[in-house]
C-alpha cells in the first residue's frame, strides 16, 4: 500500500502543479491553441505539406466535419488551401499556402516553449515520474491502437466488396451502419467500464470481486444488446426510411440488418472479455486475437465467398461470423 499512496499523493501534486501553472500563465491563451498547433503539424509533416481531409480526420482523432469546421476558419485566413490531385481531380488535399509556413515554424516555438516551460516548472523529478508513467501508458495502450487501426483497415476492404454490388447496395449498407453505431455504442462502453473496474481491482488485489464484476457486467451487457437487437429487428425498415425512401437501398439495408443482428451478442462477449483482459494487464491478447479474427480471417471469409457465390449476403456475414469466431477463442483463453 505504500507504493500505492506514493503514487497517489504523485498524482495530486502534479495535478496541483499543473492547475497553479496554467492560473499563473493564463497569458498562453492569447497563442495558439493545441488543436491548431497538432493541425498545421499534421499537414506540415505530411509530404509536399498537403494531407486529404479523411487522413487528417483519422490522425486527429476526430470527425470529418470538425476538421472541416477547423479547415474553414483557417481557409478565411488565408493560411489554407484545397488543391485537387493531378492524377484524380476527385482527390482534394489540404495545403499550407508557402506564406503560412513560416508563421507555422514561429508558433510551433512557441507552443514548444510553453511545454518545456511547463516541464522546468515541474522538476527533474517530477519530470522522472511522468515519464515513467507515460511509458506505461504506452505500453498498456499501444496494443489496442494498433489493434483498430488494423481492424478499420479490414473494413475498407469490406467495404470495397460491399461497392461491387453497386450504389443501391452502397447507400442501403452505409444507412444501416448508421443504425448499428447505436447498437454498438453501449457494448464498447460496457468494455470501457469493465477495463476501468478489472484495473483498480487488481490494483486493491481483490480478485473475487474482479470475478464476480466481470460476471455482472457481461450479463447486464448482454442484457441490454439482446434487448437494442430486438428493437433494431423490428424498427429497422422504418429508420431506413430517413435516409431514403428508395425500395432497393431500404432492402439492402434489411439484409444487412439481418446477417449482423443476430451476432451482437457474441460481440459483446468478445468486447467485454477483452475488457478485462484489459483491465489485468494482458492487452497484447485481445489484440493479437482480434486481428487474427477481425481483420486476417474476415478478408479470408470475404475474399474467398465473394469469388464462389457473389452475393452480399457472403459478405455481411463477415461481421458476425468473425464476431462468434473472436468470442469463442477468448471464451477458451478466459476460462483456460
């Protein structure tokens, strides 16, 4: 427990610090801010300084129509600009205009001296301990980064096969998923909850309450998909109706209901088992495991069903076929 309230009362003095720091130097906020400053270095460190709005959304951990709302401030200005492609004119780039770029280089300074201005503040020896801790961040978090990056690659290549079939099908599919993002929703918070509950248990050694809370917290999210499921069934036909009213893209948006609802519960097993592997420290197996399932076995499934039946029924089922497949091999790891 020592070392625990060491790190604790760590904690608080830096919080302590960091609050004191940013009271004393509220002159910062007059100079650029942290989101700006990540933009323009994203777009900067890109080649030939001009990234698309899609990668710089993906970099940026954000929505598409926020950089957007970010690029059109900037654009007024003068500071960017959208160039097309000189090999597909649908392509459009972000470009820092050449005058900008100086100004960039000054800023970025001084953003940089308010950080190592921050870092003399706090000491070597706080300094010591963040690193510390930012390394082990690292450690627990970059196996799950990597982990989604592989997997949202893997939905590219669904979704490519899914363009095959033409607009109808692209437009119905695209609506569904609308759909299924609140389906899910509850199911990666749950996980969420769980890696949070499973790490401050261990932390306290109490084993048979991480057993007996990773128990509930399954059940009640499973509880809770298989009641969203029913629903979706059910109303499924009828929101598709807001976003087109067209007979074939609403068809295709059932069929796809169809093949993907019923696998939401082995979902959630998968989604809240690796939460609590998550939560023990055990984060390279969750990863390791859902790409193999996920994203190697999903492309396997819809590359070869593709080729045999051509039908997008072949390649819905890739979704919840993977889904049973990742939950039975971390069922099997869980209770080993």
């Amino acid at each position: 427990m020592e070392v625990q309230d060491e790190v604790l009362d760590l904690l608080f003095d830096l919080t302590y610090k960091v609050t004191n720091f940013v009271r004393n130097n509220r002159h910062c906020k007059d100079g650029p801010r942290i989101k700006d400053v990540m933009l323009f270095k994203t777009i900067y460190k890109a080649e030939n300084h001009q990234i698309t709005m899609s990668e710089l959304a993906n970099i940026l951990g954000v929505s598409p129509a926020a950089v957007s709302q970010m690029i059109a401030g900037f654009e007024k200005k003068g500071l960017l600009q959208r160039v097309h492609s000189n090999t597909d004119r649908r392509t459009v780039y972000i470009q820092i205009v050449p005058e900008a770029i100086d100004m960039f280089q000054k800023r970025m300074d001084s953003h940089m001296a308010n950080v190592y201005s921050y870092l003399d503040y706090l000491g070597t020896s706080d300094c010591a301990h963040l690193r510390d801790i930012l390394k082990k961040t690292a450690k627990i978090g970059m196996p799950s980064a990597m982990q989604n990056a592989v997997v949202s690659f893997s939905n590219i290549i669904m979704q490519s096969n899914i363009n095959v079939f033409g607009a109808y099908a692209m437009a119905g599919t695209g609506s569904y998923t609308k759909i299924d993002g609140f389906a899910i929703l509850p199911v990666l918070n749950f996980a969420m909850a769980l890696t949070t509950f499973v790490g401050q248990n261990k932390g306290a050694q109490e084993y048979e309450r991480i057993k007996k809370g990773a128990r509930i917290g399954t059940l009640i999210s499973c509880g809770i998909i298989l009641t969203l499921t029913i629903i979706i069934v059910f109303t499924t036909p009828y929101l598709l109706r807001i976003f087109s009213s067209n007979s074939q893209v609403i068809e295709y948006g059932r069929t796809m209901m169809l093949c993907i609802a019923p696998g939401y519960l082995f979902l959630t097993l998968s989604q809240c088992i690796c939460g609590v592997l998550r939560g023990v420290g055990r984060t390279n197996i969750p990863m390791f495991v859902l790409i193999g399932c996920w994203c190697i076995f999903r492309v396997i499934w819809v590359t070869v069903t593709t080729n045999i039946f051509h039908n997008i029924v072949f390649v819905n089922l890739g979704w919840p076929v993977s889904w049973i497949f990742s939950s039975l091999v971390l069922g099997v790891y869980y209770y080993k």
